[in-house]
C-alpha cells in the first residue's frame, strides 16, 4: 500500500518534472521573442511565431470554430484510412506469413514501397482522385498499410513454435491452430504494429491534407502560410503532434499495457 | 491394444546424421516407459515421432494397429517448458484440449475441475499463468493433459528445468496418478534416478548403430524409495550402462 502511494507520488513528480521542463521552453521561447524582435529588431515579427501570439491565434480559431471543424475532419479522415489499412494490411500480412511464395517474392516489393515517403503518394493520388477525399485516404493507406503488413506477418512468424506444437498435439487443426492460438500468441506484437501503423497513417494525413483543400487540420496550416500568420501556422504543428500523442497513448498505449498485464509482461 | 514402433529411422536432411537408428520397440497398454540417454542420442526425436511431429525416415509406427500419420489427441505431449498459453487462466488452460475436442461446457468444467483437484489446484483456477511457480505449471499442464485421455502420454524431460526439490515432488505426485490411473506413459529424462523411480521399463539410448543400447525391466515395488538397495542397484546398473559408449 505505502509502496504503492510512494510510486504515485513519483509518478506526479515525474509528471511535474516533465510539464515545469516545457514551461520554461515556452519562457524561454518567449523570451527569445522579445529580444530578438522588440529589443534588437533582429527578426520581422512575421516572421517569428511567439507563445502569446500563438495563444491568441489558438483562441480566434476557437471562437470562429474553425479549430474543432479542422480536428474532428482530420480526425474522421485519419481514422478512416487507418481502419482501410488494418484491414488490408492484416490481411495481406496474414497472405505473406501463409504463403511461403509471396513472403518470399511480395515482401521484399512490400519492405520497398514502405520505404517511400507517403508524401510522393500525393500527385498520383491527385491524378486519379483528384482534389477530394478520397485522394487523402489513399495517401493515408498506402502511408500505413504496408508496415502493418509487415508488421503483421512478423508477429505471427515470431510466435514461439511451442504453442502452435501444444495445440497440435491436442488435437487441433490448422484453422483452430490460427484462431485459437496465432491470433491471441501474436497480439502483443500486433497491437505494437498497428501504433506505428498509426503514426504512418497520420503522417500521411498530414501530406496528404497540406497538397489538397478540403478541411482539416493540413488546410489550416496552409491557410496560415497563405495568410503569412506564422502564429497560427505554428499552433497547427503543435496540435498536429498532441492530437498524435493524445491517439496514441489514449487508445493503442493503454491497450497495450492492458494486453500485457495480463500476460505478466509488464 | 499397443503402441509399436517397427525398425524405425530418422535421418535429418540438413545434418544427414541418423537422429534415431533402427529402433524395434512395443509398449504395452498401461505401461509405464523411460527413456534415458545421453544428450543428442535422440530421445526427443524418438518423441517427437511418436507424436507425430516428425516422420521417420524409414519404419512405420503403429497405434493400436493403425499407422500414424501426424500429431493427435491420442497422444497428448508435455514439454520441457510448460506450454501454457498465457492469454489463458489456469481453467481455460486445462479446457483447451477438450474445447479442440468439442466436449460439452458441462462436462469441460467437470473434467477439468477433477484434475485440478488431483494435482491440488482447485483454488489457483482463476490465477493467470504469470502468477504461478514453475512447479505449478507443470502441473497445470500435466493436468491438461490428463484431461484428454489420450491413449499414450508423452513427456518430455517435464520435470528438468525445475529445481531438484520440486522434480522430486512432482515426479512422487506422477507416480501416484499413474498408479490410480495406470496410463500408458512415454517418458524422457536425462535423470537415471527419475527413470529408476517412475518407470516398468527403462530404455537406454545411445548413439551407436541401434538406438537402442538396452532395455532394463525395473522389477520394484511401488511406490519406490530411492534409498532402497535394490533401487541403487539398478541405479548403478543404467548409469554404467548410459556412461558405456564413449
């Protein structure tokens, strides 16, 4: 019990720590600002975001609602193509750990389009899609299908043999084998694929939504730079990256760590 | 109503070394056999044959008369390291097998909750398998697979990577189930003592032209006392007999 206050004690401490650390780079920021730009006239204010501005180009957003439309677009869009992609992905993961002929010729061609930026996915994407939706989402799956295929096919490769060899000695079919004991064997391991498949799918939101128009949080900040408003250009990237983390640890974080618990594993 | 195995050999097609030469062998139903030997003269692999895991090379092995063909129920494996599957409570655990099976839920929870009775369990149901000793594993996983009463149980080496205490009381717990139950058992140990102890028949392995160096009829009384003249007799006797070759 003492143990257990003592460690949420640390925990808040930890927390404390963490959040006077980014308050004094906003001081820091701030202060930089002013020096820079009022006293030694060293930067054009246009050209040098600052926390106050930024803070005021967060609060007429707010109130124009322009903020939340642009969050929950992203949001449903990323969400969207990342559901699009667990699908294909899983399966297309499960088809390469199955058979030995495409993990031997489709994975080397999969590991390679992975490796290209989800960015150069955008003019073509445009050419067939056009300036829509559509074009968006399919940035966003090709951003992160693959690297849950891949990601998939190894989690089930890396199911230690000896459960599969168990089921079998019981009796088991191939078909029990991948229901009953690769799905739940290899889930720690998946959970972890599709976080990053996640951050894949949102980075290629974010390409995706700057090169078109339709709302969300990309158009914003290409609305900013239109605008030359370098504040508000600024506080775009910063809730590009907490609305990020907020998914990620809100949702695949703390599955992960219930799948764990429950397996002794944390 | 037996298991045989008729002028088996296992090759292995990396290595090209025998893994297993000409073994002839029967065991009979309710028998209790051991199989000792030094590492690498293919014990496991004589296992894992029998379990259908692997296919001899040359010879056929029988089941009651029928070949067979791959890995079944009838004849249910415990490994070295528990098994377990980790997603699973201990009930779910000792379910598994008979839910492959498709057994009534009625008759799964009877089942299971008698075996877990027998290895004194009952209480550690609910527990995840993260939360009990290595002991209590094995005995999870011994209770699993009584649950499917497989015609012959294979075991391989279950009690090695406990400590010696807890081996020693498992293997004492093993005795007294098969002696209630008298199940046909399969089993591989490295120890000569635990053969000694647990078994009718003991084979004795080695990395000659035949697999099988000797098989050594332990005619003692159960339950067995490893202090026992007769016991260190037959003791000394295996264990030359496994220290001969080389």
């Amino acid at each position: 019990m003492a143990e257990n206050i003592q460690k949420g004690n640390s925990k808040i401490a930890k927390l404390l720590q963490q959040l006077l650390f980014l308050l004094g780079i906003v001081v820091l920021w701030q202060l930089l600002y002013f020096v820079g730009v009022d006293v030694l006239e060293f930067w054009k204010p246009y050209a040098m975001p600052s926390p106050a501005g930024v803070w005021k180009s967060l609060l007429r957003l707010i109130e124009n609602g322009s903020l939340f439309a642009a969050i929950g677009n992203s949001l449903l869009r990323g969400m969207i193509g990342f559901a699009i992609s667990v699908v294909i992905g899983t399966l297309l993961g499960f088809l390469m750990e199955h058979f030995k002929f495409l993990h031997q010729n489709m994975r080397p061609l999969v590991m390679g389009i992975q490796t290209l930026p989800s960015v150069c996915w955008v003019p073509f994407s445009i050419l067939w899609f056009g300036l829509s939706e559509q074009a968006i989402i399919f940035v966003v799956v090709m951003g992160s299908a693959f690297s849950i295929a891949i990601a998939t096919d190894n989690a089930i490769r890396n199911v230690p043999p000896i459960y599969q060899k168990a089921a079998l000695t019981m009796g088991a079919n191939q078909k029990q084998i991948y229901r009953k004991v690769i799905l739940h064997a290899c889930l720690p391991e998946l959970i972890s694929g599709l976080k990053q498949g996640w951050s894949f799918a949102w980075r290629a939101l974010m390409s995706g939504e700057v090169m078109t128009t339709c709302i969300g949080l990309g158009q914003t900040l290409i609305t900013g730079r239109n605008l030359a408003d370098i504040n508000q250009v600024m506080l775009v990237m910063i809730i590009i990256v907490l609305v990020g983390i907020l998914i990620d640890q809100l949702f695949f974080r703390s599955l992960e760590r219930s799948i764990y618990r429950k397996r002794g594993l944390l | 109503m037996s298991l045989q195995l008729r002028n088996i050999t296992k090759t292995f097609q990396d290595s090209g070394q025998d893994a297993v030469r000409n073994v002839d062998l029967e065991i009979a139903d309710g028998e209790f056999v051991c199989v000792v030997g030094k590492s690498g003269c293919g014990k496991s692999t004589l296992l894992n044959l029998i379990a259908g895991l692997e296919k001899p090379t040359a010879g056929e092995i029988l089941l009651d008369g029928a070949p067979i063909t791959g890995p079944g129920a009838d004849r249910v494996v415990m490994f070295q390291e528990h098994a377990l599957f980790p997603w699973l409570n201990v009930i779910q655990n000792v379910k598994f097998g008979m839910e492959i099976a498709g057994l009534p839920k009625q008759e799964q929870e009877e089942k299971a909750m008698k075996y877990l009775r027998l290895m004194q369990l009952e209480e550690y149901r609910d527990y995840a398998v993260h939360q009990l000793s290595g002991g209590m594993r094995q005995r999870v996983a011994l209770a699993r697979a009584l649950t499917l009463d497989s015609k012959i149980l294979l075991m391989d080496e279950p009690f090695s990577a406990l400590d010696k205490q807890t081996s020693n009381r498992l293997r004492a717990e093993l005795q007294d189930i098969w002696m209630k139950t008298r199940r046909t058992i399969f089993f591989i140990t490295h120890s000569v003592e635990e053969a000694v102890y647990l078994a009718d028949r003991v084979i004795v392995l080695s990395s000659g032209a035949n697999s099988v160096q000797d098989i050594v009829p332990i005619e003692l009384e159960r339950p067995r006392h490893v202090y026992d003249n007769a016991f260190v007799e037959y003791r000394h006797r295996i264990l030359d007999e496994v220290q001969k070759e080389l």
